[in-house]
C-alpha cells in the first residue's frame, strides 16, 4: 500500500484529515459510516495509476473533530466540505466523485448544488428513506434506533439499526462482527468503535430523512451512477437507490458484494469503479 499525503482543511466549525494519492485529474472519495478515509484503502492505490485520489474523515470522526461537539449535523454542511476539498485540490477542473453509504448522499447533494465541479458521481447505495413508497415504516425504524440509543447504550441500539437495514426475513447478523475490522487494523477498528456513538446518534436521523431533489438530479442525470450491490437486493439501502434511479429514469449499476461491497470485495469493486467513471 503507498502511504499517502495527509494534511487537513479548516472548514466552517470543523477540521477535516484528508489523504491523497497519485496524479491526473481528481478522483473525491467521500466515505460513509465511521470508516472515514480509511474505508477506500482497498481501492485508492489502483484507482491512483489513473487519479489524484482524495479520502477524507468526514466532519465529527475522530480525526475531523467539531469546533462544537454538539453541533447539528446536515448534509448540505457535508456536502460543503466535499466542495471546500474540489477547490483545493482541483480548483481549475470539474472532478469525479464517489460516494457511499451516507457519502453517497453527500455526493447526490454536492452534485444537486455544484454541478459546475462535478464531471461524474457514482453513488453507491445512499440509504434515504424518503424516496422509498413505504417511508413511513423507516421514519418509525429510526424513531426506535434513537429510543434505544438514547434509552439502553450504543449497542442496542446498533442492533436495531442493522435490523431495519436488513431485507425482511433475513437472518439478524452478528452486531459486534459487522462493527469490527480484522485485528491487523487495530488502530482503524478502535476508531470505527469510537466514532459509532456520533454516527448513530447524529449521522443516521438527519441523513436517513434526507429528501434528495429529484427534479435536479434528474436534470444532471448524465452525470451520476446509481449503484447497489449484488449480493443486498431488499435491504433498505440498496432499495433506496434502486427506486431513486427509477425515478430519475436511469440504470442501477450492481456492485459486487452488498452495502459494504468497497471492503468485503476491493479489487472487484474498484475496478468496476474505475470503469463507470470513465465511460
């Protein structure tokens, strides 16, 4: 694995760790859940033979700590990080963006309100339940994550959310195994573990209730790659893209694995990545 640059962007109530890799014209990752930059390691060294590849901490990880620890957490305010970091880097050309899981949002917002510096966004299974018919049933999902947060600690409340992930009848997975890494990235896994109480508490109600404006995604429809994976048909994210991209009029791209494709499969998934964005 090459060792990347690192250096970090005061942004408006927040500083961000950010890494880059490569040359050529830019290639944004936006990461989802708490996995932060690290969570595109897999890919970000082949996707930088052809990229200036870029992975961020998004604000309120570990590494992008909060002028105010109890700040509201927006997606537009996301969404302006990701555009403050396609300034710096690429101030001169639109670049390519890929987002997933909750970045994926981020990246369908960037793309809404900055099109100019957008060549092409591919978003992998953003998880919004507004676009779904049966949004009502997730509004009450994420009602009873919070109550359990709130009510009986994080793990708890960790459960109830993979439950209301996961396509009806499917067995319940191991909570503490879906939010561990393998013990050779100890330092990444303790973050991870870190990091869930923000991402539950704060990530999950503002970005799950996320109304997209379809009518301007539809608009910029050319430039933006709706993807889910493989293996997730039925799980509530993977459902949200799929009936987003049914409302833009557009082809869901498969993934290989499921919603955490970009770890469990890297080497399939990054070159599956490299192509949209290049066709």
């Amino acid at each position: 694995m090459t060792s990347p640059t690192i250096d970090h962007l005061r942004v408006d109530g927040a500083t961000l760790h950010y890494e880059v890799r490569g040359r050529g014209p830019l290639l944004l990752l936006i990461p989802g859940g708490t996995g932060g930059a690290a969570s595109y390691d897999g890919v970000a060294d082949d996707l930088a033979a052809d990229y200036t590849v870029a992975s961020y901490d998004p604000r309120g990880l570990s590494r992008s700590p909060l002028d105010d620890p109890e700040a509201r957490q927006r997606v537009a305010q996301h969404a302006d990080d990701a555009f403050r970091l396609l300034e710096l880097l690429s101030p001169d050309a639109p670049a390519h963006v890929a987002g997933c899981s909750s970045g994926a949002i981020v990246a369908l917002h960037l793309l809404a309100t900055h099109p100019e510096r957008v060549e092409r966004v591919v978003a992998h299974e953003p998880p919004m339940v507004e676009v779904l018919p049966d949004a009502a049933v997730h509004h009450a999902m994420l009602a009873r994550v919070q109550d359990a947060f709130h009510r009986d600690g994080l793990m708890p409340a960790v459960a109830e959310f993979a439950a209301g992930l996961r396509r009806p009848g499917a067995p319940p997975v191991d909570v503490r195994a879906a939010t561990e890494l393998p013990p050779q990235a100890a330092a990444r896994a303790e973050r991870t573990m870190a990091d869930m109480p923000y991402f539950i508490g704060r990530i999950v109600p503002s970005f799950m209730a996320y109304a997209p404006d379809v009518d301007r995604l539809k608009a910029l429809s050319d430039r933006l790659v709706l993807a889910g994976g493989a293996d997730s048909d039925g799980e509530l994210p993977y459902r949200s893209a799929a009936f987003l991209a049914e409302l833009l009029g557009t082809e869901l791209i498969h993934f290989p694995g499921g919603h955490t494709g970009l770890s469990t499969h890297p080497a399939e998934f990054g070159e599956l990545l490299r192509k949209v964005l290049s066709t």
